[in-house]
C-alpha cells in the first residue's frame, strides 16, 4: 500500500454521516453541482437549435452539419478545460479558490450570450461557460473525493448522491430555457441560465468556508522560482492558438477534429508525465497504468452518449412526435429525459452499491456493463428506422438505456479516478478523466455527421455494434486490470 496515500489527511472523519449517512460537506458541492448544471444543460439544451435555426425564427443560420460539429467541439472543450483548471489547484491555488472563480466565469458566458447579439455573442459566451465549466468540474469532483477516506466503502454512493444532484440541475435547465425560447426567444432562455448561475454562486459563497482545510490544500505547489517559466509557456500556447485561429488553419470547418487532436494530445503528455514524475511511486505508477483502459471505454461511452446534444438533438426536432394531447412539446425539453430517470435510479444504485459492498462489481466491470448497454441503446433505434414519426415513448425508453449506462460508468468513473489518483496528481488525474469526455464528447459531434437520414441501418449498427464489442474486450481484461489496482475496486 502507497505511503503517500496513507500520509492523506482525511477531509471527514468515518462518523461524518450528517447528509444521508454521507459528510455534511457532500451537501454544498451537491448544491453547487446543481445550479451549475442548471445553467450549462439549459444553455446547452437550446445551443444546436440557436446554431442553425433561420434568422426569421431566432437562430443563426450555420449549416446543420457544422453546427452540430461545432457543439460537439464546444463540449469537448469544456472537458479539455479542466486540464487547467485541475493545474491551477494542484499547483497554485488549491480546489476550492478554483471552484469559486470558475463559477464567476460561467455567469459572466451566459450574460454574454443573454446580452451581447449574433457570433460575438456566442463566441464570448462559449468561451467563458467553457473555461468556467472546466475549472468547476475537475473541481468538484475532486472535492468530493477528498471527504472519503481511501478504504471508505461509501465513496461510489457518494459519487451516485453527487451525481444526483448534476441530474436535478440538467433536468430543470432545459425545461425552463426550452420554453423561454419557444415562448419568449433564445436570449431568455440564455439569460434564465445566467440567473441560475448567479444563485448557485450565492449558496455557494455562504456555505463555502465551512468546507475543510483540505479544500485549500495546494498539492504540488509550483516553486516561486518557476512561475515565470510557466507564465510564458501559458503566453506560448495562447500564442500558437491566437495565430492557428487567425491564419485559418482552425476554422469552423475542422474545428471539431482539431479538438480530438488536442484531447489525445494532452492526454498522451499527461500520462507521460505522471509516469515520468518522481512523486510517484511503484503502486500509484501501476494504479494509473490500471487507469488506461478506463479511460478508452470511457472515451468511446461519452462518444455515443454525448450524442444527445447532436444526433438526438436533431432527431429530436425533426423525426420525434412531439404532440401531446395537442400541444407540442419543446423539442429542448427532450434533454430532460435523461436526467429524470438519474434522480429515480441515481439514489436507487447509490444504496446498491452500499448494501453490496465488498460483494459489488469492480469498477472495471462497472465499465464494461456500462459501455454494452450504451451500444445496445443505438441498436434500438433499428426498429423506429423508417420514414415515419418515432412514438415519443419509444425515445423515452431508449433514453432509460442510455441512464442505465450512465450510471454504470459515470460516477463510477469519478470514484475510481480520485481512487487511482497519485497523492501529487489527484485533481490532474481528475482532468485526466474528463479529458476522456472530451475526446468522447468531440468524437459525438463529428460522428453525428455520418447519420445519414434516409439510410439510418449502417449508422445505428455500427455505432452500436462496436461499443459493445469494446464492452465485451474490457470484461474480459477486467481480472489483469484489477491487478493493477493495487487493493483498489
């Protein structure tokens, strides 16, 4: 067992059991998570349609095809994000100042998209929400992980309760901005997201010093003596990205694919580094080799779950019977499925994995029963395939598919990382983990543009086929991998 691990100073003590058998704490991450949540799927939930809806109706008029590139671009980059706001608290600044600015960050996009017109207005407020919800993400989670100790079997139904907490925020948003922009146009409902922002960051601000010093913690802090080097390879990058954007060599067109590029990029040099470091010893070095696998399945499940902002979002608009009782449904409302059945089955899994303990799947497993159902909710679009309407309740159940999986892999996937983690990398590991949902999150918006509506089979088979395929492989190298583990599940 890893000394560094042991020498981890516990943000709770066991008996902590003050929010549903849970550390108090659990409860105002939860309540930031949310707000946060609120805002991002509600701008998130209107984005494609402002993207490519005419300007008679409100939107901006991009092609089809590349706007649903280009928001799987904008997700990817909110997950790629979370590698600097993960460096700024491991080095710098520690989580929680990074959580708190972040969420300045995210409120000020959504203004920016509320209040500023046209492609000036998206671009300002993309770029803000991104790099906010980036810092918060890696952010969060990794405070949640801080309030369990390493062997505390309540970590994965911590993660199940977090989670939850995501899903009321996705649930709300697109219900509240989906129809402020039917009834009142996109910029209400972008404004509404900015508001939910702003109440989040007040609930937060309250309840925020009463976090552990453990949110404070600087990790790995950077010598004074090297913040200049750092300053100006930041100043470098953001040079390099200034003159790629304004040559033409990135654009709109393959912007989507540049961001895959990054994301693999990133996260080669971040494995390499971690591997290389001398603050990490022989049981961290192999837990993050256990971690490699993890993080391609996680790859290839957000690549088809992530869908839902692309392919769905369309499909949803355009293919889905909407009608109920006579009056249409929003087709934004759509997103909202989803999280409805994480806060049925979210608590429902949480106690789950409690009652089974010792006795529950290894995360590994967890994985690949995750990633078969996510392919086996592609191959039952097969049936709907056709010209006509799809019954709203066969997406519904499709949608139930896609929640099963989620919840097979998602928290799972945050526990097990911050589980894996070096003592020195533990919010970096983190990034690491949703630099896997960026790539996943990127590949989801350039795969939406291979569905071809009038030869749907193909598109459905092999999308599903080959996530289930990868399922089945990872199964079967569960064993070598929880050797690698180290006493890890």
């Amino acid at each position: 067992m890893s000394t560094t691990h042991l020498s981890r100073p516990p943000a709770t003590t066991p008996g902590d059991t003050s929010f549903f058998g849970h550390p108090k704490m659990l409860a105002s991450l939860f309540s930031v998570e949310m707000w946060e949540r609120f805002s991002f799927y509600g701008m998130q939930g209107i984005l494609l349609y402002y993207m490519y809806f005419t300007a008679a109706e409100g939107g901006l008029g991009i092609d089809k095809a590349l706007a649903a590139g280009l928001v799987g671009a904008y997700g990817g980059g909110v997950y790629l994000s979370t590698i600097l706001g993960a460096w700024l608290a491991d080095r710098l600044f520690g989580s929680e100042k990074v959580l708190f600015g972040s969420a300045i960050l995210i409120m000020a996009g959504h203004i920016g998209l509320a209040l500023v017109p046209g492609i000036p207005g998206l671009i300002t407020g993309l770029v803000l929400v991104g790099v906010g919800s980036g810092g918060l993400k890696a952010n969060a989670t990794a405070l949640v992980g801080s309030l369990y100790r390493e062997k505390d079997e309540r970590r994965d139904a911590g993660f199940s309760i977090f989670y939850m907490g995501i899903n009321a925020g996705a649930l709300i948003g697109p219900l509240v901005t989906g129809w402020l922009q039917e009834s009142q146009g996109f910029h209400w409902g972008f404004g509404a997201a900015a508001i939910g922002m702003g109440v989040g960051l007040a609930i937060y601000s309250v309840g925020r010093k009463k976090l552990p010093e453990e949110a404070n913690r600087v990790h790995n802090p950077l010598p004074a003596a090297e913040r200049t080097k750092y300053g100006l390879r930041f100043a470098a990058i953001a040079a390099v990205i200034a003159v790629l954007l304004a040559t033409g060599i990135v654009n709109a067109g393959n912007l989507a694919m540049s961001m895959a590029y990054a994301a693999i990029g990133a996260s080669v040099l971040y494995f390499a580094l971690i591997f290389s470091s001398k603050k990490v010893n022989g049981t961290e070095r192999r837990r993050v080799g256990a971690f490699i696998p993890l993080y391609i399945a996680s790859a290839a499940f957000w690549a088809l779950f992530q869908q839902q902002f692309t392919f769905i979002a369309v499909y949803s608009e355009e293919k889905l019977d909407r009608n109920l009782f006579g009056w249409e449904m929003p087709a934004a409302w759509v997103q909202s499925i989803n999280p409805v059945f994480i806060i049925i089955f979210a608590g429902v899994m949480a106690a789950l994995w409690t009652r089974l303990g010792r006795k529950q799947p290894g995360s590994a497993l967890k994985f690949s029963i995750g990633l078969f159902v996510m392919g086996l909710a592609f191959l039952a679009f097969i049936p709907l395939a056709g010209e006509g309407k799809t019954p709203l309740l066969a997406l519904v159940g499709i949608l139930f598919l896609f929640t099963l999986a989620e919840l097979f892999l998602s928290p799972i996937g945050l526990s097990v990382t911050t589980k894996l983690a070096p003592e020195a990398f533990r919010t970096q590991m983190v990034a690491l983990f949703f630099l896997s949902v960026s790539l996943g999150t990127t590949l989801a918006g350039l795969l939406s543009g291979l569905y071809n509506p009038e030869d749907e089979l193909p598109y459905f088979i092999g999308i599903g086929g080959t996530a289930m395929l990868l399922a089945v492989g990872l199964a079967a190298a569960s064993p070598a991998i929880k050797k690698l583990m180290g006493g890890v599940r």
